[in-house]
C-alpha cells in the first residue's frame, strides 16, 4: 500500500485532471462559490451587530431589526448553500463511482489479478468520496479566506495596530497546525493498525473455530487474543494522551487572539487611542478567525489524506478496459482451434512457453499433466481471459484476438475448480447469465442432468435457497454441481471444464461425468482432468508438462509411446480401480 | 422479547460488567475533571461581562486568559483520564467476549453467522467502552452546568429565568424532532451503503465469472443503479439535515431576539442592570449547549444499550460442556463403540440408530453415498455435537466422562479441505501443541509428510507466511501441511475425512504415502469415496440412507453389502 502511495506521488496531476474533467460539474462549483462570496459579506456584518446589542444599545429597534434580517437572510442562504454544495458534491461522487465502476467491471485479469478484492470496495466506496470532499473543502476554502480577508480589512480599519499584533501571533499558530500533524498521523495510524489486527485475529478465529475446537487450542488462542486486544489497548492510551496533550495547544489559537485582542485593546483604550465600542466588536469577531484557521487545518489534513485516494482511483480510471468490441462477429462455421506458438507469463514466470497444438472441432481434447504445468491456463486463454504474451491463438484462420469477445465468450461454457455462487437463490444462480426467461421445467431439468436435483429439493425452500442464508452449509460437491447446472442450461457450443467433478464422491461423479459426456457429444471441448474414465475416453490427448507439450495423440498411441503419458496414467490407474481387486 | 428474557439479559448484563471491573478509580476522576471545566464555564460569561463593560485592567484580563488556559488544559487531562478507562474497559470486555466466544458449543456457530461474533467482540465493546469511559462521567457535568447556570441567572432575577423557560419548550421540541429524523434518515443510508458494499464485495470478487457470463453490461447497470439509489439518499438526507439545521439556527435567533427584546423590557423596568443583560446573554450559551449535549446523551445512551443487549445475549450462552475428569491423553481408551445413536440437524434426521464398534489401533473406515451421514459421524466423534438419542462409549466409558480438552487433544483429524491460519507454515504445523517442539522434531514430521521438498522450496522455508486461509499454497499443499500437524500431535486416534479427493494424482499419491506412516499404532478412522484408499482397512463400515447397511473388511463386504457394490461399481473405470 505503502509502495503504490509512493509511486502514486511521481506521478503527474494529468490523470487527476482528466479523471475530474467529465465528471464533476464545474460551473455547479463556481456557482456555489460565488453564493459562498456573497454569504461571506454578510457573515461578517454578524459579529458587529452582536457586539453593538451586547453593548448594551438593546432599545436601537432599527438594529434589532436589522440583527434579526442579517441573521436569517444569512441562515437561508447559507441553506441553499449547504444543500446546493452537498448535492454538488454527491452529484461528482455519483460520476466518479460510476465512471470507476464502468471501468472495474470491464477490467483485464491481469490488472484484477494486482489488486485486493476488499480494497477494490474501498476505490469505489470511501475513495471517491475522498476525492469529492477534497474539491468541496477547497472551493469552501476560497470562501473562507475572502471572508477572512473582509474581516482583517475591518479589523484595520478599526485599528491596526491590533491587527498587526494579530500578525506576530502568525508563527505560534503556524507551530500549532504543523507539529501535532505528523505525531496525531501516527498515533492514528497506530490505532488503526493494532484495531484491524485484532479485527481480523477474530474474524481468522471465528471463521475456522472448528480447526482451533478440535486442535483443543482454545487457551493459546484465547492468549494470543489478548495479546493483540493489549496491543490496541495501548494504542489507544496512546492516542488519548495524544489528543490529551495536543488539545490544550490546538485550542489556544482562540485563547491567544483573544488574549491579543483585550490586552492590545486595553492598552490603547487607556491611550484613548480605541473606544470600547469598537473593542467590543474586535473581541466579537476573536472566535471568528480561530474558526478560520481550524477550518483550514482540517482541510489541509483532509487533502493529505485524499491524495493517496486521488492518485488511486485516477489510476485505476486510466486502465484500459477490456474491449468487447472487435473485428469480427463470431457467426462462423465450426473449426479447428489452433494454438500457434503461444506463451504466456505471469508475474516474470513462464507458465506456458511456445506451446502449439490444435483443438479439432466437434471433439473432445483432454489436457493432462502434473500441477503447475499450465493446463488452467491454457482454458483461461481459450476464454480470452488473458492475452498470449507471444504467438497467436487461431479460430480457423482467424485470430481470436479480432473475434468479438461477447461473442466468443457467450459462446463457451467455461467450469472452473471451484465454482463461485453468487448471492441469490438457487434458481438465480442456475440461470445466472441468461438474456430470456427460463422455465421451471428447464431448471428442474438442469439440476436433474447435474445430479443436484435430490439434495437441492431436500433443503427448506429448494430452488428458492438463499445462498448467502446456506452460508458454508454448502459443501464443495453441491456447489460444483450447480455450477455445472449452470453450464448444462447455457448449452455453450464449446466446453472448457476445469477438474469439474472433482471434490464429488464416486456415485455422484460418474453420474455427472456421464451427463457431461452426453453435453459434450458433437461440441468442440477441452477437458482438464484426472479422471481416468475421461482422458480414455477423449478424441484426442494434449500432454504437458512444465509448461510445453510434451505429445499429442490419443490414448492408445500415447500410452505406448509416450513415458511421461505412461507414468501419469499409472499412477492414476492404480488408485482409480479398487474394482480391478474385486475378482 | 418477553419480560423475563429482558430482566435476564439485564442481569446478564451487569454480570458482565462485574466480570469485566470497570477502572472505577479513572471513571470518577474524569468525573471530577468534567464538574471543574464546567465550573469555570460558569464563571466566563460573568468575567467577559465585565471587561466589555469597560473593567480593562490587566489584572481581570489576565485573570480571564488564564482561566481560558486552565480550561484547556483540565479538557486536556480529562480526554486523557476518558480515553484510558474507555480503553481500559474496552480491553477488559474484549478480554470477556473473546473468552466467551472460544468457548461455545459447535451448534452455536452454525446457526450464528460469524461476523455477528466478531462485531460483538471488535465493535460492540468500543461502543460501550467509549460510552462508560467517557459519556456518563461527562453528563453530570452537562447537567451542573446547565443548572448552574440557571441558578446564576435565578440570583440575577427570576424574571430572566423565566424568559429563558419561554424558549425551552422550543428548544427541546427542534432537539426532539431532529433527533428523530436524523436518526432515521442516517439509518437509511447506512443500510444503503452496506447494499452498496455488499453488492460491490460480490462482484469485485468474482469478476472472473462475471466475464465468463458476459455480463458485464448487466452488472454494470446494476452497479450504477445501486450508486444512483444511494446518490438520491445521501442528497434527501442532506436535504434534511440542512433544513434542520437552519431550522436550529433560527430557533438560536428566536432565542436571541426573546432575550434582546425581554432584556430590554426588563432594564427599561429597572428590574437589571444593562451589565446584567450582558452577563445574562453571554449564559444563554450554555443552556442550549447544555440542551445539546444532553439530547447527545440520550442518543448515546441508546447505541450503548443496543451494543450492551447484544454483548450480554451471548454472554448469556451456555459454554460448551467441560466433561467428566478421565484424561484421554494419560490412559488407554479401548474400543469405540456408538450404541442406538440418532441424531438430527433441527428438524432433519442424519443418524438413526446407529450402532458399531472401532476397534482400538486399527483402521475402520466409512464409506457411502453423500448424504449418507459420515461427516457428521465425525462431527460426534469429535464431540462437536452430542447424540439425540442411544450413546457413544470409549472403553465402556461414556465419551462424556473424558474431558473434552483431553479428548480433542488425543484426535488428531485431518479434515477435507485444510484450513491453514495466517501465519508461517512453521506454527500452522506447530498449531495447538502446547508443548515445546524442537526443529527437528517438525523436520520430521515435514519429511514424513511428504511436504518438506515443497517446502524447502518455498523462499523462506519453514517460515515463509501462508497468506490468509492458506491463500498462497495449493490445495495438496496445504493437505499435507495438515498431515504434518496431525503427525506432530502423534494422536491417539486419526480422524481423515476425504483427504485426498481435491487433489490430483500425482499430489494424491504423495499424501497417501505419508498417510500409510501415520496409521501405525493407533486408532485410524476415515471417510473415503476413492475406494481404492480404503481396500486395506481393518473394518469397512458401509452407511446408507443415515445408518450402518453393513460392516467388515473389503473381501467380506463385496459378498454381502449391495451398498458397497454399487459403490464400487459406480468407481469402475471405462473398458481400458
């Protein structure tokens, strides 16, 4: 985080301009400033007025009257003010979360794959709204320095020579905003830190109490718990004294102006040089600049803090998007899919290096190897998740890369490992992704193929489970046959599978695989798999290792010719066959 | 709620706050430090009386910025005094909840979400804390200040007091009505800023199938129907606060303009002095301040009762049973036996009379369809839950005469898909063990887990950082890092359920390996639905529709159990 703030700060203002341009409402903002100037002049006719009345000139009815006329034309105004400013500002947050939002739905994998899903919350959530208050505090700010403008040119007039004792009281208040700035940073930061520490001990514990239950660690966990609570304790403590000590210094900017004022004043009245009258209004006006200046000491903090956020999110808003949009429609006749020298890296890895190979259409192609030896990549290539970093992924004769990617994706059912479910009920998650309505018949009919009719039924409101209420009581096999419901009512012209029926027991396995063997008859798919029953079965194998092709070929060929192949089915082959023992 | 549930969780309420020994000592100091600010407010508005009615000398001035100073500074040590004993009470009852929520049964946790735990344990105790340490040795104050102030006016002339009373009625009614609203309208953009969060956690998280569905367009229009519901709340709300908050600040000018026109009335009457009038309007401060603040209170003392009847239901919950005093680690358990057990998840049925015996230091394994009930053997093996019904003995003994603690230590259980803590893989392998353990001790337990090459590939070996829930090793790995831990604990009895189905073949048979070494000497209980794992067993018990269908070994099933042969029939591979 640290690392991205730092490299955030080299960069330039351009993005943040061109970030701002569109979406913020800028003649809104100078609107509301120029209200801001107007409400500025009778602002600062209110302390005169008070002064004048506390003086004691109560039985004056024209200034009664007037006091009262100033005072509420500047409550409407400052109204409007407030509202127009805040709608201003919600608007701008508005446009910038949705322009973020546009940007991280279309966002490619690679740059998904940097980033952190729950900061990705906060881009859209708490960042832009940083970015909004930063650009309202400063046109307020505007505001607020031409009214402390008008209210030193009154003050000289009344009396300069009080001003100008104003102004050498300029470096005590300037020690006061800066020093406690950096101290409060930390102690903040600090607090922050020991809390979510502690916050997410909790939750770690919380989410696998059962490892910690039968692990009997309730008592070191109880300790360790402590010990991160004992953590945050102190840096609270240490934060109040903080606050403690740094209170009485914040608040003696007030104390001091008066403090100038009175005595300053005194002395001249003594002189004969001021009348008390017009001290009367100089004191009135004392809490006025102490407000000034905390107004901008929080505005100057404010801006500290927004521009991490800034330079962020103007960061993700220039990520390029993945573009659906290509050459091509992808309305063509079945073909071969050819990978043609690919490579791919991930994060300075070679994960796949000059791989080639064909896909024939309308057939089944296993991808066998040991782990880490790029088949999921090779399906997340297929899927156009990621881009080849060398050679060309071919449909036929055409490169994938100029067939429009809905359509190419809309056209393939993809199965990852695991598959993630979405809040909703059951059917939603079925039916997730189609354009027309679906019957309840086809539901009932996909969850059948994907063997999850039985148990979805058997739970209390069936199709109409809520996931986000079944919480973990899903176990991995169920999920997984629902997302392989999914895919079954999808009826995609190509199939990627990923291990789909791993993690299911025997029965439900073979009654699935035999469901998608029927799904997968006259379509083109690719098959990663351990399963023995399906590599045998496949039209034609693609063995890797290390991420290079090993061979190629079917079965028989390549369990005689190819040692690697031969290793690899054995192995399987030995585990996979207790029925082998039976006679 | 009925009645008695409220009064217990009342009671249950100042047990907790007896358990958790407030810093009285720092409560009542913050109390003194607040009654002494207050005290010199009172004094202020009678001293800048006097000096803008013309008393100049030094002296007074002096006199008044020092007492501004002293002010300060006494805030100064009194938000330090506050904030150590919210800190110190938030420290104790985060001490109370956590020892609370390590110890509730099993059942408890499944029908709890978690976050609701967290938040009582992380956010619930702060509310209540900061409410302790700092809003109740404040209010008395408040209310000092506010009487006193009445009492100053009352010594100057009643009739001020009462020109004062015509405005409370006002005052309060605005407090009252903006409270409310408020409070409304601020609720209604927090549940929509947590549809908002929620709806953007999801997807953010799963944009992979999100492009794999191509639907991009759709969740974009979501999305920004969300943002917009959102907009068009913040702004009413806005719009509201604004209007109230105009409508606060006439009602200051309203109070004012009764003050200037009531105070003229009463000097012209020669009732007070012009000096009076001034010294009366400066204090008219301090009663809506004092009005605000108590509204303030109230408000408060409303969130910490919420966080206080959240905190006190769970500390109402009964702890998980300690057991009997037999001590599983120190004797010889024997046979495993569950007589008649039944058992039901709410109102579903998953065990029925159900009766086997587990030899000591053998292997049985479970095998069946899913749903069959074998996780859920296990869950009672590891005493998560009790039986509804018949019972579970342990060398004749009910397994509730061992102590749970002794109990749980003796299993060692490796569960289908590992859960590894952040942390390094050194204290995930080391995790629960309370003994010392030497280096080589989980050097060899790596090795014979099969998990030491991988590991030593890692950059930092044995302490490279596992990333959250074991993000950043592989499913085998992480399997085998739970083998590992299930070897240093060298477990009575070894609880493997479905070990090795998320992994592929060649990781598969790594596992198996170590497993083979694990099994000897001790009580070995698995569930598999790779037959194959389970050929050698010394008893196969065979579940179906949520009881035992049959028992024995391999060879004797195959003749006798249909179950079982359609199990191994469905495993039989294609023709090779």
């Amino acid at each position: 985080m640290k690392k991205t703030i730092k490299n955030a700060k080299k960069q330039s203002w351009k993005p943040f301009f061109k970030m701002m341009g569109k979406n913020v409402p800028w003649a809104w903002y100078v609107a509301n400033l120029v209200l801001g100037l107007i409400l500025a002049e009778l602002t600062v006719r209110v302390p005169e007025l008070t002064g004048r009345l506390m003086n004691g000139e109560i039985f004056d009815n024209a200034l009664v009257w007037q006091y009262v006329w100033v005072n509420v034309l500047l409550i409407l105004g400052r109204t409007i003010q407030v509202i127009t400013g805040s709608w201003v500002g919600n608007y701008t947050d508005r446009n910038l979360q949705r322009a973020l939002w546009k940007r991280l739905i279309r966002i490619p994998m690679r740059k998904y794959d940097e980033q952190n899903p729950s900061t990705l919350i906060s881009r859209v959530t708490s960042d832009c709204t940083q970015v909004t208050l930063f650009l309202g505090n400063f046109f307020n700010s505007l505001a607020s320095l031409y009214e402390m403008f008008l209210v030193f040119q009154m003050f000289y007039g009344m009396s300069r020579e009080i001003t100008l004792a104003l102004l050498l009281a300029v470096p005590y208040v300037l020690l006061v905003f800066i020093v406690p700035g950096r101290i409060l940073f930390r102690a903040t930061e600090r607090m922050q830190g020991t809390l979510s520490q502690f916050t997410n001990f909790v939750t770690e514990r919380m989410m696998n109490v059962k490892l910690v239950k039968s692990s009997a660690a309730e008592r070191p966990e109880l300790q360790a718990g402590i010990q991160a609570a004992e953590a945050s304790y102190k840096a609270e403590v240490h934060m109040g004294i903080v606050e403690g000590v740094l209170y009485p210094f914040k608040n003696s900017i007030s104390g001091v102006v008066e403090a100038v004022i009175l005595l300053v004043g005194a002395a001249m009245i003594s002189r004969s040089a001021l009348l008390l009258d017009d001290l009367v209004t100089l004191y009135m006006y004392a809490p006025l600049i102490a407000a000034y200046l905390f107004l901008y000491l929080s505005a100057f903090h404010q801006a500290k803090q927004a521009q991490g956020a800034t330079h962020v999110v103007a960061d993700l808003m220039q990520t390029k998007p993945e573009t659906m949009e290509r050459e091509t429609s992808f309305t063509q006749d079945a073909a071969d899919i050819v990978f043609d020298d690919v490579s791919f890296r991930y994060q300075d890895r070679d994960i796949l290096s000059h791989v080639s190979f064909t896909i024939p259409s309308g057939k089944v192609t296993a991808i066998v190897g040991p782990s880490g030896a790029g088949k999921t990549t090779v399906l997340s290539l297929l899927e156009r998740l990621y881009t080849p970093y060398e050679g060309t992924i071919r449909f036929g004769d055409t490169p994938v890369e100029t067939i429009h990617l809905d359509d190419w994706r809309a056209a393939a059912g993809y199965i990852q490992q695991t598959s993630p479910l979405l809040s909703g009920t059951i059917r939603d998650n079925i039916t997730y992704g189609m354009d027309r309505p679906v019957s309840d018949a086809e539901v009932i009919q996909a969850a059948k193929a994907a063997n999850a009719y039985d148990f979805i039924t058997k739970l209390p409101d069936g199709f109409s489970s809520s996931i986000g209420q079944l919480g973990g009581k899903l176990s991995g096999g169920e999920r997984q046959r629902i997302a392989i419901a999914r895919m079954i009512i999808k009826d995609p012209d190509y199939m990627l599978l990923d291990e789909a029926t791993c993690g299911l027991d025997a029965e439900n396995e073979s009654m699935i695989q035999k469901a998608l063997d029927h799904l997968m008859e006259g379509r083109t798919a690719v098959v990663v798999a351990h399963n023995l029953r399906t590599i045998v079965s496949a039209d034609n194998i693609v063995v890797l290792d290390r991420g290079k092709v090993q061979a190629v070929g079917t079965h028989e060929t390549l369990y005689k010719t190819n040692e690697l192949y031969r290793r690899y089915i054995d192995l399987q082959f030995d585990q996979d066959s207790p029925a082998n023992h039976i006679s | 709620m009925d009645e008695s549930k409220k009064n217990h969780v009342w009671k249950s309420f100042l047990i907790l706050l007896k358990d958790s020994r407030l810093p009285w000592l720092f409560i009542i100091f913050k109390l003194l430090l607040s009654m002494g600010v207050s005290q010199l407010s009172l004094i202020f508005p009678d001293m800048t009386a006097q000096i803008l009615a013309g008393d100049l000398a030094v002296s007074t001035i002096t006199l008044m910025v020092s007492l501004m100073f002293l002010q300060y500074a006494a805030t100064g040590v009194s938000v330090i005094v506050g904030r150590m004993a919210g800190a110190k009470i938030t420290l104790s009852l985060r001490k109370f909840m956590l020892r609370k929520v390590l110890s509730l049964p099993i059942p408890f946790y499944d029908n709890n979400m978690p976050d609701r735990l967290i938040s009582r344990t992380t956010e619930d105790t702060q509310k209540l804390s900061s409410y302790l340490g700092d809003d109740v040795p404040n209010f008395p104050s408040q209310i000092y200040l506010f009487l006193g102030t009445l009492f100053i006016l009352f010594r100057y002339d009643w009739r001020l007091v009462a020109l004062t009373a015509v405005t409370i009625p006002v005052i309060l009614l605005l407090t009252f009505v903006s409270g409310r609203l408020g409070f409304k309208w601020n609720n209604r953009i927090q549940i929509k800023l947590a549809e908002l969060t929620g709806y953007l956690a999801e997807i953010l998280a799963n944009i992979p199938l999100l492009k794999v569905f191509v639907q991009e367009v759709k969740e974009d229009q979501k999305g920004q129907d969300n943002i917009e519901e959102l907009y068009k709340t913040k702004v009413k709300y806005q719009f509201i606060t604004a209007g109230l908050t105009a409508a606060d600040e006439l009602q200051g000018i309203v109070t004012n303009v009764v003050a200037i026109v009531g105070g003229a009335w009463l000097v012209t009457h020669e009732y007070i002095t012009l000096e009076i009038w001034m010294a009366y309007y400066l204090y008219t401060g301090n009663l809506s301040r004092g009005i605000t603040e108590m509204k303030l209170f109230w408000e408060r003392t409303k969130a910490a009762q919420g966080a206080a009847r959240r905190m006190s239901e769970i500390a109402m919950e009964q702890d998980e049973a300690a057991g009997g005093n037999l001590d599983l680690t120190k004797q010889d358990g024997g046979d495993l036996c569950f007589e008649q057990v039944g058992f039901s998840y709410g109102d579903t049925q998953v065990l029925r009379d159900m009766t086997f015996t587990i030899p000591a230091n053998k292997v049985t394994a479970f095998v069946g369809k899913s749903g069959a009930g074998k996780s859920t053997v296990f869950g009672l093996l590891e005493r998560f839950y009790d039986p509804d019904s018949g019972r579970i003995t342990m060398g004749g003994e009910s397994v509730d005469a061992y102590s749970l603690r002794s109990w749980r230590q003796a299993i060692g259980y490796v569960p289908q898909e590992t859960q590894l803590l952040s942390g390094t893989i050194r204290s995930n392998i080391t995790y629960g063990l309370e003994r010392q353990v030497t280096e080589e001790e989980i050097i060899r337990a790596a090795k014979a887990a099969n998990a030491y090459d991988f590991i030593m590939e890692q950059k930092n070996g044995f302490d490279t950082e596992t990333g959250e829930r074991g993000s950043k090793l592989s499913g085998g790995q992480c399997q085998r890092i739970a083998i590992a831990r299930a070897l240093l604990k060298d477990p009575k009895i070894l609880l493997l359920d479905e070990v090795t189905s998320s992994l592929d073949a060649e990781a598969k048979a790594a596992v198996e390996e170590a497993l083979e070494r694990l099994k000897d000497g001790r009580t070995t209980i698995m569930i598999a639905h790779d037959l194959s794992t389970v050929r050698d067993a010394d008893q196969i018990i065979v579940l179906d529709d949520r009881t035992v269908e049959a028992a024995g070994t391999h060879e004797e099933l195959i003749q006798t159990s249909p179950v079982y042969q359609s199990l191994l029939r469905a495993a039989q591979p294609a023709a090779l």
